[in-house]
C-alpha cells in the first residue's frame, strides 16, 4: 500500500499553486491547470499559453484537480489539498 503525508501534498500544493499564479499573472491570457498523478503523488502545475493548448495527458493516474471561481487563494489551496487527497485515496493511497 502506498502512504504519504498530508504535509507533502499541502506544500506541493502551495508550492505549484503559487507558480501558477506567477505564471499567469505575468499575461492575463495564460492559463494552468493543478495536476495529480495518482500513481507516484506528484502534484505539479500543468501551464499553458491559452486556452486551446493545454496538454493531453494518455494515462488514467494523470488527473486535474479541481476548483471553484470566486475564492481566497487559502481557500483555493485548500480545496486543491482536499481534492488531491480524495483522488489519491480512491487509487489506494494512504494519507499520513
């Protein structure tokens, strides 16, 4: 069974998350998404130059997290934590 700590999904979180937003603050038409792999737990942010070049991943473990329009970037963070939790524990992860 495959473990990891909840501390190292929150910092990659933080850590991509805020990559993200540097990405994109740089020019209002860059894009990113939050990705999770539910076969190693990689987190990482999937970034893009617009809306029509993102990145199609082939593999089933290769998954986007989600999120909702309208939120502090705390709040963000947290459903992103939340959201790559769920999806790693569905592919038989134990969270620490």
């Amino acid at each position: 069974m495959k473990a990891i700590e909840r501390r190292k999904i929150e910092n990659a979180v933080r850590k991509e998350y805020k990559a993200a937003r540097e990405w994109c603050q740089a020019d209002g038409r860059r894009y990113y998404r939050l990705m999770v792999d539910t076969e190693d737990g990689d987190i990482w942010s999937d970034v893009f130059l617009s809306c029509e070049s993102w990145k199609v991943y082939h593999s089933e473990t290769i998954q986007r997290l989600s999120w909702d329009e309208g939120i502090t970037v705390e709040e963000r963070e947290a459903e992103y934590v939340e959201d790559a939790i769920r999806l790693l524990e569905a592919a038989g992860w134990t969270i620490e």
